[in-house]
C-alpha cells in the first residue's frame, strides 16, 4: 500500500505545480461503474490519458486497456497542453 500512496501523492504534486499528468489505464471494469470516473478525470485540467479501447468485447465487455505504443506520442502532447485523440480507440478485432 505505501507504493500506491507515494503514486497518489507525485500526482498530486504534479497537479498542485500545473504540469500535465499523463494516466495509461487498464480496468477490468473502465466501461461499467468506474466510468463516470474516468469521464471525471477526461474533463479535469491538465490529466491527459494514453488512448485506449476495450480489451475484449465478447468475454470482458467493460474492459479497457491503454495502448502503449502511443505512450511516447501521447506525453508528447500532454506538454503541448493537448490530449492525443482519439482518446477511445476502436475494439480490435
């Protein structure tokens, strides 16, 4: 538990100094009740996410997962002050 307090606090710190917070996710449940949270943090300032999609749409239907290949671009233009887009990539196939 001290890792994800010491996590929690840098982004804080991050957002209390107005610099970007970059978050890639990967949630078994980012389509179900934790959605409204992530919508939350996709209208907040200075939090940009790494696009993501749906893991599996048969067997995890409210899976997500970020795609890390875009991790690079994505801090690139969080530091421009933009979100990469699009930020809800298409299921793949």
């Amino acid at each position: 538990m001290k890792h994800c307090c010491r996590y929690v606090s840098t982004a804080k710190a991050h957002l209390r100094n107005v610099k970007p917070l970059v978050i890639s996710i990967s949630t078994n449940d980012g389509l179900g009740v934790n959605a409204k949270n992530i919508a939350a943090l996709l209208a907040s300032k200075n939090i940009y996410f790494v696009p993501y999609r749906q893991d599996d749409t048969n067997r995890k239907p409210n899976s997500l997962v970020a795609k890390m290949d875009l991790l690079i671009p994505a801090l690139k233009s969080a530091l421009a002050g933009e979100q990469i887009q699009p930020v809800l990539l298409k299921p793949n196939k």
